[in-house]
C-alpha cells in the first residue's frame, strides 16, 4: 500500500492511546473516525478493558467478518443499514416508525455488528458491517460529550478490513510496550 494511501486511511481510522505517567491501569484511549476523537478527549478509560475490548473487536474483524454481512444490507443506504443493526436490539414499542419497512433481523446481527468499547464510546451509537473486504463504520452522536451539533446525526466510512485489523494490532502492540515498563 502506498504511504500517501496509508495516510488518507489514518484520517479515516485511528486508534488514539496515550498512557498517563505513572498509572499503567489508565489511559486516554479512543476511536478516532474521519480525523474525529470519538467520545470526550480528556476522559480516560480502565486500560484492561480498553484493550480487551480491542481484542474482540480485532477478532471480529479478523476472524468472523461473515458475521458483520447480512443479506438484508445489500442495497441499503447507510441510515438503512444502521436501524437493521439496532432493530435488531429493540423492543417493538421503540422501533422507529419511519423505518418500520425494515424486517427484523436476529439479535445475532446487533451482537456482532454494534461496538461499545468502553464508556469512552458511550456518547454514540457505533454499528459496522463488512462488504468486500472493507469494514463500513457507521456512528451516531447521541449525547453529551458528543459535540452537539454532532447528536442525531450519522456518519459512515469504509475503511480496508486488513488496515482496521493492522491498526488494531499496533495499538495493542504499543500498549503492551508501554505497560511493560
């Protein structure tokens, strides 16, 4: 892949990880989505589940990237494909009525497709699927410390399935460097 690619790929998706002087259990760790920190800058998180979390996400997309594709997504534009993930969640009473023409799908789909990494990520709503060797993020800010003019609105980017999971890869890498010390 050329430099300039991977460039343009790191403004897309990043993983932020800055470890605190002298407290190797917490960091400031976060999704970074299209150049944007993903949740409030300045809270840290329990590093342990941090990178737990990373973990199974790496092993989601590494190893069982099938389960983030349903035959249902073909075709949907990204808000679409964002209420299948979450209605698949939801009890009746809180489907939206304007997509009320999207089927149910199994609760399988919203275990593998959502993400909550911790509570760094609480402040939205963050779905992905995978088509095509690529791994759609697709995000929602949803409350405060989402920056408010950012609540209710979606975004999305498609990012190379093998970048996500290399990315994902060297930020544990770096976190188990600097926890060893």
């Amino acid at each position: 892949m050329k430099t300039k690619n991977i460039l343009e790929m790191k403004k897309k998706f990043a993983l932020r990880y800055i470890p605190i002087l002298n407290n190797s259990n917490f960091a400031f760790c976060h999704l970074v989505f299209g150049g944007e920190i993903i949740g409030d800058e300045n809270e840290t998180c329990y590093l342990s589940s941090w990178k737990n979390s990373l973990k199974k996400l790496k092993d989601r997309i590494e190893n069982n990237s099938s389960s983030l594709y349903h035959e249902e997504f073909n075709n949907r534009n990204d808000r679409e494909l964002f209420e299948l993930i979450w209605k698949a969640n939801q009890q009746e009473e809180h489907y939206s009525t304007e997509y009320s023409y999207l089927p149910v799908l199994d609760n399988e789909i919203w275990s593998n497709c959502h993400i909550s990494i911790d509570e760094t990520t609480d402040a939205y709503l963050i779905a992905m699927t995978e088509d095509n060797g690529e791994i759609k993020f697709l995000w929602e800010g949803l409350r405060d410390p989402c920056p408010v003019d950012k609540i209710g609105e979606m975004f999305s980017i498609n990012i190379d399935k093998n970048f996500v999971v290399e990315t994902i890869e060297d930020c544990l890498m770096e976190i188990e460097n600097n926890t060893k010390k």
